[in-house]
C-alpha cells in the first residue's frame, strides 16, 4: 500500500498511526497474502481476533451505561445487532474501507470489496491496530466514532424487515418482497429485491445474497415511508 494512501485512510479515521505497517496488515486479506506468497500470519486475520475482544468490550460497556434498566438478555441481543456482520459491514462502507484493502485478483474480481464478511473482519482487524498502536482509549474513541454512533439508524438496518413488517401490519396493508432480478456466475450472484406494498413499489436494493438484499430493500422502504409521513405531518 503506498504512502498517499495510508495517508488517506489515516485522515478519514482521524487517526494517525506511529506503526503504519499495523495498519497495513488489518488491511492486507488473506488472498493477497497467498498470492504475494507472504508468510501466514502476514494478513488481518490476527489483528481482527484481537479487534473482535476489543470491540466487544467497548460496545459492551456503552450498552451497560445507555442501558441501566435492561436485564442482561435485552443487553446482548442489542450488543449482537451493533456487532453483527451486516451492521459492521454497513460501518466499514460508510468510511469507504473497502477501496483501501488489499485483495488477490481472483477476489477483488468477484467483488470482494463489496462482501460483507471481507469488510466486517477488515473493520474488526482495524480496530485491533488501533488498540496496539496507540491504547485502548484511542481505539474506544476510534470505535464510538465509527461503529457506536448513529445507533438507531443501525438498529433500524438490522432489524428492518421485521420493523416494515410491524409497520405494514400496523395500517393494514400487504407487504410482499418480489425478486427482480438474478444475474451473474455462482460464484459472484447478484439479486435485486423490491418490496412492495399493497402492489406499490416502494423501494429496491441489489446484494449478493437474496436475504441481504430484501433487508436493504426493507431498510430502504421504512426510510420512504417515514419520508412520507412526515411530510404528510408538515402538510
């Protein structure tokens, strides 16, 4: 990875990293380590074990304090929606983390800047280099910027199909979700999903697998709807 680009990623976290090489090893996949033929170890795969434990701490000890009342049941099913793949993989897409990584061909060719998992582990291994580089404290501020902020909006992406379903059900209407669109090699699929209601389209997303993109779809539509209703309100 070259200086420019360091630089770059280093300004969008707000961050800047006394061992750059940390920061290029949470961003180097295992693909591209096997195909440059570097040793095992030589990937992010370590540093996203080690940023896995650290962000679950941070986001376990934010839910604790904004949280007094919850018993510990309420307390991990909210902490697995803030650390799930998808939610971290919509965390990693807002800092655009999947232009800085480093992929084989073979990987990047078939969209793996795109692939939840890849930007998931690849966020996790970040923060791990955070916490070497420069302490826990910097990666907790690194995490509550990134991962912990804009809460609702992620728990509403999490839980989106089962919050329009609440929704529609609430007016009385007919939610269904319509497959338009299949394409691609086994491999890289692509599907595009729209949800309909009551025979409207209201909205459509394209992902890799069919469940992602009815959860993107459903996001998408909640966010219409509210857009809707509130200018209903102004009006």
């Amino acid at each position: 990875m070259n200086q420019k680009k360091i630089l770059e990623f280093e300004k969008k976290i707000g961050y800047t990293f006394e061992n750059p090489d940390l920061l290029v090893t949470a961003l180097t996949h295992s693909s591209y380590s096997n195909e440059k033929r570097l040793r095992k170890y030589q990937c992010n795969e370590r540093l996203e074990f080690l940023g896995d434990a650290v962000l679950e701490l941070i986001s376990s000890e934010y839910i604790f304090h904004e949280n007094p009342t919850k018993p510990e049941g309420d307390l991990t099913r909210t902490r697995a929606s803030y650390v799930c793949e998808p939610t971290l993989a919509l965390c990693a897409r807002e800092i655009a983390l999947g232009d800085y990584l480093l992929l084989g061909k073979g990987e990047d060719h078939t969209g793996g800047r795109e692939r939840d998992s890849i930007l998931s582990d690849a966020l996790e291994a970040t923060i791990g280099a955070v916490y070497l580089d420069g302490g826990f404290e910097r990666a907790k501020e690194y995490v509550k910027n990134f991962v912990l902020r804009d809460i609702e909006n992620k728990k509403l992406f999490f839980d989106s199909k089962t919050i329009l379903q609440e929704i529609v059900q609430g007016q009385h209407l007919e939610l269904t979700y319509q497959l338009l669109d299949e394409s691609g090699p086994d491999h890289c699929k692509s599907f595009t999903v729209a949800v309909v209601i009551d025979g409207k389209q209201v909205s459509k997303s394209t992902d890799r697998t069919k469940k992602k993109a009815e959860q993107s779809a459903a996001y998408q539509a909640i966010l219409t709807l509210r857009r809707e209703n509130e200018m209903t309100a102004d009006n």
